[in-house]
C-alpha cells in the first residue's frame, strides 16, 4: 500500500498529461490530415490561450473568463489559417512552413512584449484544482477528470467527423485535396473549420495544463507543442486515435522515469523530456509510418 501511495501520482500524472498531449495533438494531425502541414505555431496558440486566462480572470469571473478564452483561442487559431495559411495554399510547401514559423515566434514575442519575459501565476480554477486523496495519494482533482474529459471530446469529434456533412468534407479533402476541390467541396470552410477545432481542443487542454503546472511563460508552448507533435507522429499523423493514444503512451512514460528517478542512484528526472523523442525514434525505426499511419503512395 506504502508503494501504491508513493508511486500511484507518477502514474496519474502520466494519464493526465497525456490527455493534455492529446488535445493538443489532435490539432496537429487534422491540419496535416488535409493541409499536408505542420502548424508550427499550434503549440503558442496554446500558450496563448493561457496567458489570455491569467489576465481575462483578473478583471472578470472566472467563469465569464473560460468561454471567453476558448472562443478567443478559437478566433485567433481562425485569423491565423486566413492570414498566414489561406494565401499560400498554391505555394511550395516550404514557404507555408516558414510561415508558420513565423507566426510561432510572433505570438511568443507578442507574449514576451506584454509580460516582459515574467511568469505569470495561472488562477486556481473552483473544483478543478482542488486537491483529492486517490488510494491515499494525493493530486489535484484535475489530474483525475482529464482523461475521462479527453476521451469525452475524441468521442464526440469522432462523431462529427463521421456523421455530419462537414466532417464527410473533412475526410474526402484527407484523401484527395484536388479532387475534393472539383467536387465541389467548400475547401476553405473546411480548412478553416479544421482549425477552429484544432484550436478549441488546445484551449481546453490549456485550462487542464495550467490547472496543474500554473507558470505560465512566453515559452511554455513550446515543449507540450513538441511533445504533442511526437504524438501525433508516433500514432501516425492523420490519424485521431493514433495521436490520442500516441499521446497517451508518451505522458504515461515520461512520467515513468520520473518515477524510477527515486529508485535509481543518479538524477535522471532531466531526461523525461529526451525520453518522448527516443522512444519515437525507436518506433519510426520498426514502423516508419507510427502506429496507426496509413502508408503514403506518391502519384506520378
């Protein structure tokens, strides 16, 4: 019991990060699921919607100041396809990166200008960041809802992707771009649609991530977006459950050295993050396309 109470909080850690990976990650595989492009600058959008929390829940209840920030995320994640992406679509594809880039250091510098580089203090959310006792270990209720909440939001996008008419267009665009534009399919709705999703999910993981981890940085994006897109890579980008469950793995592991951390005589704690990135490596090495990739023919 002694080592269930000491060890059970890395293992619920793990599920819970995950889940956050997850939301994250999500973004990243239905933007190359149809655009064939990493949105580099879906892990700021994140960061953003953080940094937006801190100063809304200042001046205004917090909860006038959660909707507010996730339908902000949303229009920001919006603005974003429209200026950055939607001009570039007959581009070479390295210009829609650098673009993307682009707007990745944008918003951290637009972050870095109004914060002046400092930490900002995440406000405690009522209920979600209340500490519990699980089997005599104790966490914060968030940790415990956030993959019940996650796989909730997969189900449900799932859903739509499959049953509505524009997650039909969503899927005919994944698999033939072009021909879905002679078609007749709206490929800018969908695109943008694709993004308000996207941004959505990164919005609520954002809530979840800074209810645990509450320093919230210019920066901070940058790693959970990383680890989010070693996710979606590991699951097989393009694929939803891939990601889900490839950011599932990566949470659950990292937090497992962590965890072995206090068994061993050296501090390994600083190789968590190393960790995500060997371990898919050591996937891509045996399947190329991740987990759940569907393999990639080019047309001649």
């Amino acid at each position: 019991m002694e080592w269930l109470s000491r060890n059970l909080p890395y293992l619920l850690a793990g599920i819970s990060v995950g889940g956050q990976y997850a939301l994250i990650a999500i973004g990243y595989t239905m933007v190359y699921g149809i655009l064939r492009l990493i949105n580099f600058a879906h892990g700021d959008i994140f960061m953003v919607a953080g940094l937006m929390m801190v100063y809304l829940s200042a001046s205004l209840p917090i909860y006038v100041s959660i909707p507010l920030v996730i339908v902000l995320t949303v229009l920001i994640g919006f603005t974003v396809e429209r200026v950055a992406y939607k001009p570039l679509r007959s581009a070479p594809r390295m210009s829609v990166m650098i673009s993307a880039i682009g707007v990745s250091y944008l918003l951290q510098n637009l972050a870095l200008y109004i914060t002046g580089g400092l930490a900002q203090q995440y406000p405690a959310i009522p209920w979600i960041s209340d500490q519990i006792t699980v089997f005599g270990a104790s966490t914060k209720r968030v940790t415990v809802i956030t993959p019940f909440l996650t796989i909730i939001l997969v189900v449900l996008l799932v859903a739509l992707i499959k049953n509505t008419k524009i997650g039909m267009a969503m899927r005919a665009a994944s698999k033939d771009f072009e021909t879905s534009q002679l078609m007749g399919i709206k490929i800018n709705s969908v695109i943008s649609m694709t993004f308000i999703i996207g941004s959505f999910l990164a919005a609520i993981g954002s809530l979840l991530f800074f209810s645990n981890y509450t320093g919230v940085t210019p920066t901070i994006g940058t790693m959970p977006g990383l680890k989010a897109f070693v996710a979606a890579v590991f699951g097989g980008i393009g694929s939803i459950p891939g990601a889900v469950i490839g950011a599932f793995i990566i949470g659950i592991c990292e937090n497992l050295v962590m965890m072995a951390n206090q068994y061993v005589s050296i501090d390994i704690s600083n190789f968590k993050d190393a960790f995500a990135f060997l371990l898919l490596i050591i996937i891509l090495f045996f399947k190329p396309t991740g987990l759940f990739g569907e393999k990639q023919t080019d047309k001649v």
